[in-house]
C-alpha cells in the first residue's frame, strides 16, 4: 500500500498533509443515535462521502498503512491479505455530556463495553474534549486541576486496530495545552505526537487542534497525556485501549469474562506548576516533590482532619469495588499514569497472570505481584475462584524507598479497592459503602528497590527474534549542576528545555525547504545533527534509511530512571545491570551468549536502575522526531529528554501545515510553559 520509489523512499510527504475541514461531512450524513448513561453515540455511516472528501479529511497521503482507498465510491478489489470490509467504514461520534461541576470519574466507566465489536470494519471514532481548569478534591483534598470535559480522569478512548482515531481538542483553559497519545505509532502521522517543543506547538488558550491518525500495526494498552510541561500531572490524563481483531482468539491465551483498565498514580496537592517552581530552583538536586497520595482511577481517600487549613471533603469518597463474577477470569489493565513513584500492587488470595506488558501479548505466566513505573502498562488476568471469602484487598503501594526528596508528613503512600465477587449478572450497587474484606496479605516482604519487574519469565505471544543491528548508540543519562546549582537532566552533555514556539520538526523542515546543507542528514546512517541542532540542548540523533540500533543507557545517576521512546517499541535485551556495558566489539558475544535476541520483550518504557545500565534494540523505520526520555514528570522537566530523528530524508520532505505554522503564532502558546532558567541567574540562596 505504500508507495515506494526506488530509493524505498515515501513518495509523498509522509505527515503534515493539509487537513480539511471536518465539518462539511455533516450534510452527507446519515445518523442514528442512541444515549448509554451519559454517553450518546452517534454513528454516522459515509455512504455519501466523496472519494476526495475522504482523502484530504484523512490529512494524509496514501503511504499510510490501512487506509487507502476507504474513501473509493466501490471499493476496487484489494490483496487477499486485506480484510475485505463487508459494509462501508464508519464514523462513529463519540459525544460526551459535559456536567456543569466538576466530577470524578468513576471506576465502571472504564470496563471495557462486553458487546465490543472486534470485526467492525474500519471506523473513524471521534472525541470531542473540552479543556478547561477546575477545582476538584480526587482525595478528598481540593486543588485546581486542568480536566477534560470537566471529569477527571479523562474518557476511555477504545479503538480497534486500523481505526481512525479524531480528537478535537477546545482549549478553554488558562494555559497552553497538548495531548500525547503514549506508545502510539503515528506511523506517517509525526505531527500529532503532541509533543510541545518537538512536534508542535502548544494549543493556545482558547484556540482548538484537532488529533487526526489511524493506529496500524499495534494493539494493546496505552494512554494519553498532555506534553506540556508537567500539566499531565495536573490530570489532563486518561486510558487507551487499541483492540486488534484475534485479541481474545489468539494473543491472549487465558480466556477472560470482564475487562478493564485500573489506573494507578501518585497524587499533589500542589499544582505541577508549582512544584516544579520549587524542584528547578537552584540547590534542588535529588529533591523530587514527595506526592501526597495514591490514587486508584483517580480516585483516593484522606481524612480531612489531617489537612487544617486545606479546603477538603471526602464524604462523597470511599473505597472502590470492583465486582468480578465468581468462578470467573477476569483481566485488569494497570496503567502507572502517575508522575514519580512506583508502585507495587497485590490482590490478596488472588495469584494471577500477567498477559500483555505495555501493549504486547505474552505467554500468561504467574505472579503474586506486580510492580509498575511510571508509564509502564500490565494487564493480568486473575480467577474469581476463592472459596473462602467475597470480598479481598487489592492493594497499591507507593515505594517509598524511591522518594529522596525531604519528608512529606502528608504523605500516605497506599491505597486500596476492593475485589468484590458478585454471582451472575448481578449489577453492582451504587452508593452503598463497601465493607473492608479481611483477606490477608501475601507475606513476601515490600520491595524496597526501584525497578523493573523481572520480566525475564514473559515472552511474547507474537514471537520475534531481535533482527540484526546496524549499529550501537551508547548514551550517558544523568543529572548535572551547573550555574546557579540549578540540577538539570541530561543525555550526554545536552539538557532539553522545550522551545514552545519553535518545535525541532518545524526548524527542520524549515532548513529543508530552504535548501540549506543543514537539512542534508548525515554523512553516516546516523549521527548527531549539529548543523540543525544546538547539541548543548537539542540533542537530536538523526538516522538515515530503516535502521536497526543498539541503545546502551548508562545511568550516572542514583536514581531510576523509566525511559520511554516515542513512536516505536524496543527489543530489552538486557535488565537493568551493574557495571558498564559492553564495547561494540564484544555486544555481539555478550548479547549470543545471554541468548538475549531470542523473542525478547519489547516495551515501550524501560527502568534504569542507579548506576546500571540497560540495552535495547530499536528498528527506527517511522519518520519523525520521536524523544527518548526519562518519564519521570519532574526528570523530564528537568531537561533528561532527547530526540531521534528517524528517517531524515523522509521527514525532510514534508512541510509544515499552514495551521500548525498559524498555532505557534497565538496569543498565549507559551503559557504553562517551564520557567526560563535565567529567572534563577544571580540567586545564591535557595
Ligand atoms: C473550538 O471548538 C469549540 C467546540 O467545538 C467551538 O465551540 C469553538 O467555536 C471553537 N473555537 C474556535 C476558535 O474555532
Ligand atoms: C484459582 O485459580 C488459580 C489460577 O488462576 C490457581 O492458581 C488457584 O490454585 C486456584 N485456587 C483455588 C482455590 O482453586
Ligand atoms: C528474575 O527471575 C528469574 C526467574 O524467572 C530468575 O532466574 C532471575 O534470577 C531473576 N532476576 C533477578 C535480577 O532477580
Ligand atoms: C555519549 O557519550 C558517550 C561517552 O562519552 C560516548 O561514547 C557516546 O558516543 C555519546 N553518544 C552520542 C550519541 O553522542
Ligand atoms: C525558540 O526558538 C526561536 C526560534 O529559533 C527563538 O527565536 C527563541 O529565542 C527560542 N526561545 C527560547 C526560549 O529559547
Ligand atoms: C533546492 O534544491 C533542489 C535540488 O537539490 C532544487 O531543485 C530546488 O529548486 C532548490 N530549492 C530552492 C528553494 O532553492
Ligand atoms: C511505518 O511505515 C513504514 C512504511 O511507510 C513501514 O516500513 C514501517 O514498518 C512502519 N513502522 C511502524 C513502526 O509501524
Ligand atoms: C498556568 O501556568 C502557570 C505557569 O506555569 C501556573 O502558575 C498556573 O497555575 C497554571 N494555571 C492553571 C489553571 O493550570
Ligand atoms: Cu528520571
């Protein structure tokens, strides 16, 4: 379906595609519309839709992967490989009633719909989110929070593989905005990564964007997050669930009843903003902000007596249920959308096996617990089979060992639900408090270190062996002081502050429209582009033609460090490991010897521990501008982010849309943004 030339080159600029305006469709539709609860879906069939309509609306030309053609009046005959769709694609509006006061979402909001139609042909599913401040009390506690659609956490977004996912996204807050959708692809589609700095700019307050991409070649579970600053951590958060078509046929091997997302995350009381006005001052080194709580699908519980002085009521708050069928499997999918800690998480008297880790399928294998970084996602599938009780603990604890920042006497680090049995299709009752079970705990001892979970007993269902390397990257992550002691992340010798009005995609493009050698990609494969780049703080690898890399991570400093990389999964070769990795020369040896390239585990965000290092194989086949960076919220505001341009010579190709240009020049883009370095200049107390 991709157009080739010789050189295997895109034909076409591969992303940045002028996009239409969405909203003509809407005389050439036929809708039907039913409510479920306060959702009202709209599904729109394009029967009418003009092959040219279809073509520019999708925004992109016709290398992107399961999407061409949709739009052809009769659809001519594709390969047998293809799924012929059986009726034409379509559109499903996905409108949400927003409530006049802020409100928690609540956990049943985020099981996966039974009825889910796995064979649906291709479908555009589109959201509409409304941004906007408020104040809300997650724990009991109020803050001000940045919401979507006025809930918090935002809405389950579910899509099938091959689907159209559209996010029209209204800004009606204070502050600049952006929406990442984490391990996503956006294969051809590099503009709506949502990276403020990298791949756009911010969406202005009071201005709107629309996310428009297809999700091809990966299924599994995700999340989306803003990318601007540390807002994420002020809630703009949700999940994302991509089903492929043989999920519950092939891919998962344990067959499962019920299925839904748990997310898990550490909570403030004090907005990201102000957090990080403190953790950047000068002298802050290893003084991470302490999180307040744990929270479970955004939801924990304090007493307000602990908080003189705080606007608190937790009266509406209490524990969550979560209501399996007996004698039933059930799978969960924990998320770790939090900014910071770690988290350990258990079901009492429930053994259970991990199934999938960060979107891959794996081969179920038993665990009494689980242990979840930052971004990282698990899903596990666990039997409603004990014959002793009705009611167990789920447990979530942060891992307190983690924190090196001084003391927060607010600090609760657990949180628990409930897993509560429930016999047939006996609905759950609301508003009713839900007794604490007395199950016991697994008598293991807390881990005290952070880290990965020991992976090495999970293998993907899909197997793959790693291919061949093409070459090796070492790369030095750490933490430096430099003027004024402010303590900044690095790679190497480059701390990144992201330019909100100038993203690297942009300046690049721009060199290359106006012939500058800058534009040319290195001589080698790959290499750093300096002639594009500041290397001090856009430290951008920049890779010709589909290559296939070696990353080492050598972590120089003492703390863990998740690193996440945009657009693509890697190949862990190795755990996290004391020493120093091995040279070039010997890595083949060393990685044969370790039988490490037989079906390893890919992921998407991967845990260095203190003074360890790690190696991943990564096939840099997706043009774009794609950060490697620490997903620790406060590492990364802390400059411990670079880029890989991938594909140089495809992305230079392309242009810049006349919108996203326009984007950068409204009033307010920059608001929200990390503060500038120099208002610290000259201070020599903290
Ligand atoms: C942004 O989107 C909202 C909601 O669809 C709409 O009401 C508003 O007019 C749009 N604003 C602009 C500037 O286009
Ligand atoms: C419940 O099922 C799990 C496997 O899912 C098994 O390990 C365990 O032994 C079972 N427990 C009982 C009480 O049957
Ligand atoms: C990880 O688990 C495997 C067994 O699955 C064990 O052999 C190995 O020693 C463990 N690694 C660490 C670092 O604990
Ligand atoms: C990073 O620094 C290490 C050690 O100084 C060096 O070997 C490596 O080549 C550097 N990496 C890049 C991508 O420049
Ligand atoms: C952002 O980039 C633009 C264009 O390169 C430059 O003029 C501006 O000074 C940069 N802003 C910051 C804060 O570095
Ligand atoms: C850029 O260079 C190409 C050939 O490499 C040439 O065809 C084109 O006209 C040049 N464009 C500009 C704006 O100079
Ligand atoms: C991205 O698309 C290209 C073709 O345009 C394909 O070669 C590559 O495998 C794709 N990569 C991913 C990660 O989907
Ligand atoms: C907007 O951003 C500024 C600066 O980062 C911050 O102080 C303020 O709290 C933010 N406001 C909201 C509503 O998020
Ligand atoms: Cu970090």
């Amino acid at each position: 379906m991709s157009s080739l030339d010789e050189d295997g080159d895109l034909e076409e600029q591969p992303f940045l595609g002028e996009r239409s305006n969405h909203e003509k469709r809407t005389d050439q539709q036929r809708r039907a519309s039913w409510g479920i609860s306060s959702l009202v879906l709209l599904v729109v069939f394009v029967f009418a839709m003009s092959s040219a309509l279809t073509a520019v609306s999708i925004g992109l030309s016709n290398s992107s992967v399961g999407l061409a053609d949709q739009g052809h009046e009769s659809p001519q005959p594709v390969s047998p490989s293809e799924p012929q769709p059986t009726s034409p694609p379509a559109n499903i509006v996905i409108q949400e009633d927003i409530p006049s006061t802020p409100r928690l979402r609540t956990s049943d909001e985020y099981i996966l719909a039974p009825t889910w139609d796995f064979q649906a042909p291709p479908t555009t599913r589109e959201y509409s989110w409304t941004i906007d401040g408020a104040i809300l009390n997650p724990d009991g506690v109020f803050r001000p929070m940045v919401l979507i659609n006025n809930q918090f956490p935002g809405p389950l977004v579910e899509v099938n593989e091959g689907d159209t996912l559209v996010v029209h996204v209204s800004n009606q807050g204070v502050n600049a905005t952006s929406v990442h959708f984490h391990g996503i692809f956006q294969n051809g589609t590099n503009n709506m990564d949502g990276t403020v700095g990298v791949t756009q700019c911010p969406i202005a307050p009071g201005s709107n964007f629309t996310y428009r991409f297809t999700v091809a070649g990966q299924a599994g579970t995700y999340w989306y997050h803003a990318h601007h600053s540390a807002q994420a951590n002020d809630g703009l958060l949700g999940p994302m669930v991509v089903h492929a078509r043989n999920e519950k046929t092939e891919l998962q091997k344990l067959e499962y009843a019920t299925d839904r997302v748990v997310m898990v995350q550490d909570f403030y009381h004090n907005t990201a903003a102000e957090l990080l006005m403190d953790y950047l001052r000068p002298g802050r080194e290893n003084q991470e902000p302490i999180p307040d709580s744990a929270l479970i699908n955004g939801r924990g519980i304090r007493d307000c007596s602990d908080f003189p002085g705080w606007e608190c009521d937790s009266s509406a708050l209490g524990l969550q249920p979560f209501d399996l069928q007996r004698g039933q499997r059930h799978r969960l999918r924990f998320i770790n959308v939090g900014a910071f800690a770690e988290f350990q998480i258990e079901m009492d008297e429930h053994p259970f096996y991990i199934t999938e880790v960060d979107s891959t399928d794996v081969h179920p294998e038993p665990f009494h617990r689980l242990n979840v970084m930052p971004a990282q996602r698990y899903s596990i599938v666990l039997e409603a089979n004990a014959t002793n009780a009705d009611s167990f603990w789920l447990r979530a604890r942060m891992l307190r060992h983690c924190f090196r920042g001084p003391e927060n006497p607010h600090m609760k680090e657990d949180i628990r639900a409930v897993i509560r049995y429930v016999d047939g299709e006996q609905k759950p009752t609301s508003n009713t408090p839900v007794p604490s079970p007395s199950s016991k705990a697994w008598s293991e001892t807390i881990e005290l270190v952070c880290r990965d979970l020991n992976t090495s007993a999970l293998h993907p269902v899909l197997a793959q062996d790693a291919p061949p390397s093409d070459g090796y990257v070492h790369l030095r992550a750490s933490f430096g002081i430099g003027d004024w002691r402010l303590a900044r992340g690095f790679f190497n010798d480059s701390t990144w502050h992201a330019n909100a009005t100038s993203p690297t995609l942009h300046r690049f493009l721009d060199a290359a429209a106006t012939n500058t050698s800058s534009a040319q990609p290195p001589d080698l494969p790959f290499g750093i582009n300096i002639r594009d780049f500041d290397p001090a703080h856009d430290l951008v690898l920049q890779t010709r033609g589909i290559l296939t890399l070696d990353i080492a991570i050598n972590n120089f400093d003492d703390g863990a460090h998740p690193f996440h990389l945009h657009g693509h999964q890697f190949y862990i070769l190795t755990p996290s490991l004391t020493g120093y990795p091995p040279s070039a020369a010997d890595l083949p040896g060393f990685l044969a010897a370790r039988g490490a390239l037989r079906n390893p585990l890919r992921r998407d965000t991967v845990t260095v521990e203190g003074y360890q290092w790690v190696i991943v194989r990564v096939v840099l086949d997706n043009p774009g501008f794609w950060v490697l960076h620490c997903h620790n919220a406060w590492h990364t505001e802390a400059g411990m982010v670079m880029q890989l341009l991938v594909r140089g010579e495809v992305v230079r190709k392309g242009r810049v849309g006349e919108e996203e240009r326009e984007m950068c020049r409204r009033e307010g883009v920059g608001r929200g943004a990390r503060p500038e370095d120099e208002i610290w200049f000259g201070q020599f107390e903290d």
